[in-house]
C-alpha cells in the first residue's frame, strides 16, 4: 500500500483467531479476537516502508509505503 506523507490511513483488521497485528515503525498494535473487526487509524507521516505482522502466527500482512 502507497500513500502520501501526511495521509490519513485507517486499517480494519479481522482475524479468525486470537493474535495482534503490529504495524512496525509507527509502533502501533491492535488485539484481535475472533470474528471481530478491529480498527487502527493514524496519520502516515514518516516516510519510508514499514511492514505489518500478526505477532502469535507470525504471518506478514501488508507493507506501508510513505511518501
């Protein structure tokens, strides 16, 4: 995902297990339970190329790029 510095960016984040999405860089996690959405919002505004896991399985999830 590319976005301009400066942007508003809002993240919705369903999981089918319990885990936490971290998004690196910006520092910013959200706890995710079974079957419901969870929202991150934040204002993009260091730029470079941070990436987004799920901690407990580990899997890789998006690359924010800021620009």
């Amino acid at each position: 995902m590319k976005v301009r510095r400066g942007t508003t960016v809002r993240f919705t984040v369903t999981s089918d297990a319990a885990d936490e999405f971290h998004l690196h860089g910006y520092d910013r996690t959200l706890d995710l339970r079974p079957g419901r959405p969870a929202v991150l919002e934040l204002t993009a505004d260091k730029p470079g190329v941070f990436e987004a896991e799920l901690h407990r399985s580990k899997a890789r999830v998006l690359e924010l790029q800021v620009g």
